[in-house]
C-alpha cells in the first residue's frame, strides 16, 4: 500500500467501530462500523465494512478480539489520521460541561473538536485506569492465567529486545491505556502495528489460544492492551488523552466486586465485566 502525504488543509479521518451485535451508530461520517469477525458469523450490519475483505485475519477474532479490526485498517485504509473505538467504548469530549449536557448516547467526539486535539498531538489514547492497590503483574497475576505475560515477555526478549525495559517498566505501573482505543496520524498507526503484530503472532505459535476456553483464548487481544505503553515508552511518543465513555450505563460494583474478589480470593476471572 502506498503512503500519502498528508493533507495539512483538510486531513482525512476514519474512525473504525469495532461491532459484533447491532448498537446506535454515531453519525458523524468519520466513524465507520467495522464488523469483526466477520470471516466466522452472518453479516450483522449491511453498511458497515466486513473485517474479512481486503487484507485480513478476521478469522483470527476469537483470539484477537478487535485487534482484526485494527489489522484491517492498517492493511486497507490510508486516511491521514486512524482509529479505533469499541461499539460500546468511545473517546468523550475534553470538556466536562459538554459530557455533562449531551445524552450518553451522544457523548462521543466530534470531527471538529477532534481535529483541534490531533493539530496538538497525533496520538491520542484513552485517558489511563488506575488499579491503585494492584501492579500491572499482580492485577493480571490475581485475574488471568501468568504463563500470558511470562510468554510475552519472552517473545519480546527475542524479537524486540529494546522493548523489554519499557515492558518490566509497564509491569510495575499501577496504570496502563487499555481497550486498544486509539487515534493515530497514519505514520504512527502503521508504525505501531507492523510492530505489534509479529510480536502476537509469535506469541500465539508459542502459546496455543485454543489450549484456554473461549474467554481466556482471547488472551493475544489482552495482551496487546499492555503492549501499547511498552511502545509508547521504547519509542519516546507523545500522547494526549481523551475521556472514554460508554453509550450504556456500566456495572461498576460488579467490576470492583470482581476485581476485589481476585486479589483477595484468588478467584481468577471467567467473563467479561
């Protein structure tokens, strides 16, 4: 795929929607509903832009999750600046006043007000979660099965050495940008992906997705939520953040219950919160 330069006037924005179920679509044109896994289900959405067309690996969703829909926008999309967002996890507006006033379903970013973000930095991420209590290693430790991180870490060691401080760097942290949320300028976005991908197809040939159930195979997905930082860090990236937000209401006290419950029972996660 050939690069372009970008144009500074008026820079193109695609925002992927990563979906696998019906949601309320944002309207403005810059998001595209991108169904994942479209190689392994019936098509849900008949606008939106199937994960298994072009270059892909959509049939690699069980394992990967939205990182298909990432691959696929880095193999067939060469807008200026590129992204990813969840059906129901998206970047909010800056400004408290505007989140406060806008119906939930409406609180995503505008094309302008995100225009005005990217001219201050190409990178934006969600703003970080913090665990307070927990690292990174005893969070993941306390939730899901360590031999993950300890794979990872090896394939790092072996391809991509000059990451391994910024990973143990990240494994200390109390806090990470997670949900493989992001918006890139497409230099950025292709350059973290072509280092991302070797790094967890490596890792899947050593540690066998299917070997895990059906929630625990989607560990290559997980992993790479960590991974972002430890290229962020290696790299020297500047960043700015966003607020994320959510178009339905979240269970936060069956989430902290979760988390509480595993560090203080050892009782590992077995779905999604």
């Amino acid at each position: 795929m050939k690069a372009k330069e970008r144009n500074s006037g008026n820079p193109t924005i695609t925002i992927g929607v990563a979906m696998h179920k019906p949601f309320d679509f944002p309207s403005e044109t810059m998001y595209k509903a991108l169904e994942v896994g479209a190689a392994l289900h019936p098509q849900i959405n008949k606008e939106a832009i199937q994960d298994d067309t072009g270059d892909n690996i959509s049939a690699l969703n069980p394992y990967f999750s939205e990182l298909t829909g990432l691959y696929w926008l880095w193999k067939n999309c060469d807008s200026d600046y590129k992204g990813l967002v969840h059906y129901r996890r998206h970047f909010a507006p800056s400004s408290f006043i505007k989140r406060l006033f806008l119906p939930r379903r409406e609180r995503y970013i505008r094309h302008d007000d995100l225009l005005k973000k990217l001219k201050q930095t190409p990178i934006i991420l969600p703003t970080k979660r913090h665990y307070v209590i927990e690292t990174i290693y005893s969070h993941y430790f306390h939730t899901l099965p360590i031999e993950q991180l300890e794979t990872a870490h090896n394939v790092l060691i072996d391809i991509s050495p000059e990451s391994v401080p910024a990973w143990d760097q990240v494994m200390q942290s109390r806090s990470a940008h997670l949900f493989n949320m992001m918006i890139m300028d497409r230099e950025d976005f292709d350059a973290y992906c072509a280092w991302l991908f070797p790094i967890l197809f490596e890792l899947t040939s050593r540690l066998d997705p299917a070997r895990y159930d059906d929630f625990n195979a989607r560990y290559p997905g997980r992993i790479s939520e960590l991974l972002m930082d430890t290229w962020l860090i290696t790299n020297n990236k500047k960043y700015g953040e966003l607020p994320r937000t959510s178009p339905t209401m979240e269970n936060w006290f069956r989430k902290g219950y979760g988390f509480l419950r595993a560090k203080f029972t050892g009782k590992k996660y077995t779905h999604s919160f």
